[in-house]
C-alpha cells in the first residue's frame, strides 16, 4: 500500500482511535490538540491541526511513517464486523512481512488473537456483531495460522519481548506436535533475525537463549539449528 494521503488520515485516524477504545479528551491530553479541532479533523471536514500535531497523534495511536509502530505491542479491541481492523490492517499489505495468526480453540463470546508480521505484534480481542462473525484471516492476508490449545488471552503483555517470547514457545510446541517442518524452519528465521539484530545487547542474548531452549525442548537437534541459521546467512 503506498504511503497514507492527507485525506486518508483521518479514516485511519478514527479507526485506530476505536480499535484502542480511546477518547477524544485523553489524546487532546496526549498530544496538545483542542478536542473540538480534533473532533472536525476525524470527521474529514477541513480543519488546522499542525504537521506536528498530527505526527504527534498519530504516534500516539500507534503509526509512524505511514506504518504500525514495530517498537509497542498494538492492544486492540473489535466490536462488530472488523471493519476498523480490516482498514488499519491493510498497513500490514505494505511491509512485505509474512503475517502469522495466532489464535487458541478457547469457547466464549470474546476471542483473543494475536498478529505478529514482522517486527509489529498486535492483540486483538474479537466480539462477533450481531449479523456477522468474522475472523481476522476474512480480513487481512496471513500466511500462516497457529492454533494452539493454550489461551492467548493469558500471554503476558508487559512487555513486547516476553509476548514474543511466548508466542514463538507455543509456535514451537504446535509445530513439534504435528511435525511441521516449515513452521520450525521458519521459527529458525526469527531465531536469526534476533541474532542479527538484538546479540549486541544482553536483552538479545537472554532472548536468544529461551528461544534456543525452547526449540531444544520442542526436539529440534541442535545441528538442524545450524544448518538453518547457516542457510539463513548464506541467502542473506
């Protein structure tokens, strides 16, 4: 998708601002902007708000760039159809990153899924409207789904590294179950991605030991480790 319009914003704008369940006088808070300003501007009529202003919001809602901010875990809330998250999702189009669905076979009305595309890692909790139930893969493009038995709803979310971090355990772990090969090779790719761009830091290499952990724990040899991190580098 090419960068965002001038006219596009405030559609993205609104969606994001429901989708996190903000409201108005918490971001005229946040970002300095008159409620009543912001509340023209969401509505697509003609207002002025500062070039300033309005990267100073849409920062605060979680873009940067024209794109989904890759350094916050995205926490968001859809009541209804989807359309919000279709919008906002189609960012995701953009990044060329393959996009994983994570979701849990728990019963209840409300579903916990999480999107990880990339370095952008999104929660969402689903409630189906009343004349539709659709899923996030009717919605945006994924290559892979991950169903696990463990609810998601009980991920940490304190930080984006120790939801990662527990993703990529039960990705391992559904992947071992059912002998996916492309999946744990694909895991090996976000195990390479760390080392490339996290080792220098002592938050990397703990980060690179559970993942090492894990992959031993879920059976994977540690020779199948180096020949897919030497794979990995040699197409690099």
């Amino acid at each position: 998708m090419p960068s965002l319009t001038n006219e596009q914003l405030p559609a993205f704008a609104a969606a994001l601002i429901r989708l996190r369940g903000e409201t108005l006088g918490r971001i005229a808070e946040a970002t300095g902007i008159r409620t009543a300003n912001l509340s023209v501007w969401l509505r697509g009529k003609e207002q002025v708000i500062s070039a300033k202003r309005l990267v100073g919001l849409l920062h605060h809602l979680g873009m940067e760039g024209g794109r989904l901010r890759t350094d916050v875990l995205h926490q968001w809330q859809d009541r209804g159809s989807l359309d919000d998250s279709r919008l906002v999702l189609s960012l995701l189009q953009a990044n060329n990153q393959p996009v994983w669905l994570f979701q849990d076979e728990q019963p209840g009305l409300i579903k916990t899924r999480f999107l990880l595309a990339g370095d952008v890692l999104i929660r969402m909790e689903i409630e189906p409207g009343v004349d539709q139930a659709l899923d996030l893969a009717t919605v945006v493009r994924v290559d892979r789904v991950i169903t696990t038995p463990a609810a998601l709803a009980g991920v940490p979310i304190d930080s984006m590294a120790s939801a990662h971090n527990v993703l990529l355990a039960l990705a391992e772990q559904a992947a071992a179950d059912v002998g996916d090969e492309e999946l744990l090779e694909g895991l090996m790719f976000q195990l390479t991605q760390t080392v490339g761009s996290n080792a220098a830091s002592p938050q990397g290499w703990q980060r690179l030991e559970l993942v090492l952990r894990k992959a031993l724990e879920a059976g994977i040899s540690p020779g199948d480790i180096a020949r897919l991190i030497e794979r990995h580098l040699q197409n690099r």
